[in-house]
C-alpha cells in the first residue's frame, strides 16, 4: 500500500461516526449526493455551550462536504418563544464563525402541516381525543404493558374533521381536546402509541399573530419540515434515539409511500455536551435570570454562548474544545478543566500581553529620582512578533502585588524580601531594603534600590535573579475594577445534585439552586491599577494580566470606568483545589 493510501486511510479512522455516515451516503449517491443539514433551535432562551456542539456538527458538515446548512427556529410554542431569542440565537451562530443559507420557521409550514393532518384524518390516520392529558398518559400503559385504546380512537372521520376545525377556531378550550395519530398503541415504543400530533393553545405567536389556535407538536412538526426543505441528514442529540421510528414514519406518511428510499431526510444521533460544575437546561437557566441569581443571560458566570463571549472566550477556543471531545453514541461529563486548557491555548496566541495590579501595595524606589520617568518598551505578544511593541511608564512609585512581597519569608520564597533582589519586568533589577507600616502593623509600602545598569537591554541586564515581578506606576495608570468570575455551581453534577435536594427537601427548584450556588463565583476588586494603554483597547479584546490570568473588557465599560473580566486563570488552580 502506497504511504498515500495509508494517510487517507487514518484520516477516514480519525472521523466522527456521523462524518462516516455522511461520507458513505456520499459514496452512494443518496439523496442525489448532496449534504444538507439544519440548525434547529427553538426561539425559548439563549444557546448555550451544549448548542454550539450542535452547531459545529451541523454548519460544519455542510462546510466540509459543500452541502447547504440552514437555519429553521422550531416555533411551536407561542408561550415560551420570543423575538429577542431569534436575534440572539443568530449572533451567537454568526460569532462562532458561521453563516447559515436560509433562514426558515416551523411556522412557515403551518398551512402544509394542518393540510397534512387533515389528510391523515380523511384517511383513517388520526382522530381527536376528547380525554384529558392525564387519562391520555394513564391509558398509553408502559414500557412492559401495552396502552389501551381510546373511547374516541374509532370517532367517524367526518366528527374528527369538524372538531380539528374548531381547535383553529378559538372554539375549544385549551386542554380539551387534542389530535392524535392512529398507528399501534401495544407498539414497544411507546412514541407509536397514538402520539398527540395537535394540541389548542390560545396565545398570539410571534410570526403569525392570531392565526392559529392549534398547533403543532415537535414529532410531528420536526420531521416534515427537514422534508420540505430538503434536509438529508437530521443531526440530533441521543435523546431523540427513541422517537427516530416516529421520525421516519411520518415522513413516509408525507412522502405519501413513494420513493421512500430516497430523497428524504434521516436522523442520527450523537451524545450531549454535559460538563460538571455546569447546569444547562434553558429552564433552569431562564430560572436564574427570573430571580436575579444571575445578572442576565450574558453574566460571564452562565454556560450561554454570550456569556462566554462576554467573560472573554473565543470562539476559537470552544470550536476547539468541541473538536477535542468529539462525537459519540454514549453520553459523557466532560470536565470543564478541558474547556478552561482550550481557551488558555488559544488566548496564548492571540491575547495582549499587559501589566495591571489587582492587590496593590506601592513600591517605592528610595533612590530613583522623583521627577523622573522613563518610557520602556513592552511586548505585546511574544507569540507574535507581528503584534508589535506599547510603551509602559516607570517612575520612582509603583504598584505591585501585595503577594509579591513578605516581610519574613520562607526559604523558598524568590520575590520581594529584605535583602532579595527581583527583576521588574521590561525594567531594572531592585534590591529590598525594608517596608513602611501603618499603626495596626499593616504594610503600606515595600522600599527598594534600583541597580541603573541591570536595566532590561543594557550591559548587566542578564545578571540571574529568580523572580520577575509586573508593576505599573503610581503616576501614569489608571484605577479600575476588576471581577473575578468562578464556577457557578459548587455541585460537581449540579444537575443530578439539584434532584436530589429537591426530593429529599420537597422544594422547588429555585430553592434547590441557592443551595448549590458558589459564593465565591464573583468577587468585585475596586481599588486595581492598570497600565494607561489599556484605555485605548476596544471591549471585548483578548487580554493576558501578566503573571495573573487572562482577562477582557466587558461591554459596560468606560475610559472614565474601566471594568475587566477574569476569563480564566494562567494555571488550573480548580483541580489541585479539588484533589487537596
């Protein structure tokens, strides 16, 4: 074998499972060998970071195998769905890095689903059902018993057709009655046992207004729009394993028994994105903003792609962390440590290198001039020298970390101590020679000496010291705030954990989550100092605080009110926590 033919051979190995149903389906010629998939969120809340695993896949795909991947919000429901999540569910798309073909709505297809189920009726396929949904869930029996039928599962078509009428009409009230699909109600899958395909709600939608009262379920709505706009590959996640029988024959209801081989949408399944210490349900979530647990469905602390974005992700790093974890046919829970190592990687590339000082203490340089500055240079990137150089002020008073200094250090100590050199970084090498204490034995400054000719380019500046520290001066930076963002849950399974507080307490789930909540998730640092080159970055910009973590500037800030979100720390500091 050629080494040619063994590189593709690995290549084919190294591909998901549903690249290798898409690549062999290509093979064949089915569905005339062409690819098209569709993102289908419902407008109900923002995406999170499970959704953009789904993103990938489905614009990906279309991508790769130039296909076509639309967008089509499943708005079904009118309670729950809204013009502001449509909006924001499409610049999360775009922020990823993607771009959509055509925008649809299951709502485009209410007149040709309601004709559908009318035809259904006239043939003997589904009738309506007068019970409540109590006595409709008691009579489906269970996985072990079969269901039972309905009184009304032999109503004459004719009733069936006047009564579904009147479900549009605003006739029936909400509850009263519903249509329902006659297939097998001893079938083993209990989505075959008269599945509700049409139910009254009496709310205005946000597309079509008044026009309807009955509306469609998701079964039964799903599968017939992937085959009005020609979707070849149905990508859903493992839950949707069971209803795929239903999936299927519903669309060779629609396709009306011809060419069912061919030209049809057909449904594969991968695994969630779970990660611990995240809760993702957009339930749940909508619950936290409600309430205020939460500064709004961007707060950096949520799993929402905006909050991401906001907390200063890129949307490289999450398409790399979902390249990484992949696809299966098992669920998992992935640990957030691997998301957390996928944007320090990335922002390592792109981030700004800066000085800034969240813990201030000010060093003073007994004998460096007082009227004196000097303009350094800073790089800022060492990842990329084409990123270019900033100028950094150093005067006679700087602020430092207050952890950069101990009175009475241990042995293995390297920073600031009496008698301990350090190197300023882009600067001078200083000697320690004592501190300044208020009353009550605080510090309120580290004194130092400068050594001229250690200067950073200059002759002596290779003399070894074992610590560098960052600084910015007193004199020339600019006061700011800083949050510092954590996990918001302190259950590892907050999901599995909240259940169990629930049951065990018989509350509800807001209850349960107050109980789970990290209460060190944010810490708000006032009284930080940060070089003056940063008032001229833009929001949002990828930042490194040397020697600190990474950090970006959230959209509320101002040059007069800075405000910097920690979107990561520089080590995993979480797991050697957990394993103390």
């Amino acid at each position: 074998m050629t080494v040619t033919n063994e590189a593709e051979k690995s290549e084919k190995k190294s591909i998901s499972f549903i690249e290798q149903i898409i690549v062999n389906d290509l093979e064949k010629g089915k569905n005339g060998s062409k690819v098209q998939t569709r993102f289908p969120p419902e407008p109900n809340g923002y995406l999170h970071i499970g959704h953009a695993k789904a993103i990938c896949l489905d614009f990906g795909m279309a991508q790769k195998y130039n296909g076509v991947c639309n967008l089509r919000f499943d708005d079904t429901n009118p309670t729950k769905e809204d013009v502001e999540y449509v909006d924001a569910i499409m610049e999360d798309i775009k922020w990823l890095g993607f771009d959509w073909a055509n925008v649809y709505y299951a709502s485009d297809y209410f007149d040709q689903l309601w004709d559908f189920a009318i035809k259904l009726i006239k043939e003997g396929k589904a009738y309506i059902d007068e019970q409540s949904a109590e006595q409709i869930a008691e009579q489906k029996g269970t996985p072990t018993q079969p269901g039972t039928n309905s009184p009304y599962r032999d109503r004459p078509i004719e009733e069936s057709l006047e009564l579904f009428q009147k479900m549009n009409t605003g006739e029936i009230e909400e509850g009263k009655m519903v249509l329902r699909a006659k297939i097998d109600m001893a079938s083993p899958n209990m989505h075959f046992r008269d599945p509700i395909i049409y139910r009254v709600v009496k709310a205005a939608h946000h597309r079509t207004g008044e026009k309807w009262k009955a509306y469609p379920m998701y079964d039964f709505a799903h599968g017939q729009s992937d085959y009005f706009e020609g979707v070849t590959h149905s990508l859903c996640t493992l839950e949707f394993v069971p209803h795929r029988p239903l999936y299927d024959l519903f669309v060779d209801w629609v396709k009306d028994g011809k060419d069912l081989d061919d030209n049809r949408p057909r449904q594969y399944e991968f695994n969630k994105l779970n990660l611990n210490y995240t809760l993702m349900s957009k339930r749940n979530l909508l619950i936290l903003v409600k309430e205020g647990l939460v500064n709004g469905w961007d707060d950096p602390r949520m799993p929402t792609l905006c909050g991401f974005r906001r907390r200063g992700y890129s949307p490289e790093s999450i398409r790399n962390f979902v390249d990484k974890i992949g696809y299966t046919t098992y669920d998992a829970l992935n640990d957030f440590a691997l998301l957390e190592s996928a944007v320090r990687e990335d922002l390592n590339s792109r981030a700004t290198r800066v000085s800034a000082v969240i813990n201030p203490v000010k060093l003073v340089i007994t004998n460096y001039p007082e009227d004196k500055t000097e303009e350094l240079t800073a790089i800022n990137n060492p990842e990329r020298p084409e990123d270019g150089t900033h100028t950094i002020e150093f005067s006679r008073e700087l602020w430092i970390e207050r952890d950069d200094f101990m009175e009475d250090a241990p042995k293995n100590y390297f920073r600031l101590t009496p008698g301990r050199e350090v190197r300023l970084k882009n600067a001078y090498i200083v000697l320690c020679t004592g501190c300044n204490k208020d009353e009550n034995g605080n510090i309120t400054e580290v004194l130092c000496e400068y050594i001229p000719e250690t200067k950073t380019g200059e002759a002596d500046a290779n003399r070894k010291v074992k610590s560098t520290i960052h600084w910015v001066s007193c004199n020339h930076c600019i006061k700011a705030e800083v949050r510092l963002y954590d996990r918001l849950w302190s259950a590892e399974n907050p999901r599995d954990e909240m259940a169990a507080i629930r049951e065990a307490k018989n509350c509800d789930a807001l209850t349960a989550m107050k109980e789970m909540i990290n209460p060190d998730s944010l810490k708000v640092l006032k009284e930080c100092y940060v070089e003056k080159y940063l008032a001229e970055r833009k929001p949002l910009d990828y930042l490194q605080f040397q020697r600190i973590g990474y950090f970006n500037i959230d959209p509320s800030s101002t040059p007069e009110n800075l405000i910097f979100n920690r979107t990561v720390s520089l080590k995993d500091t979480w797991s050697k926590l957990k394993g103390k």
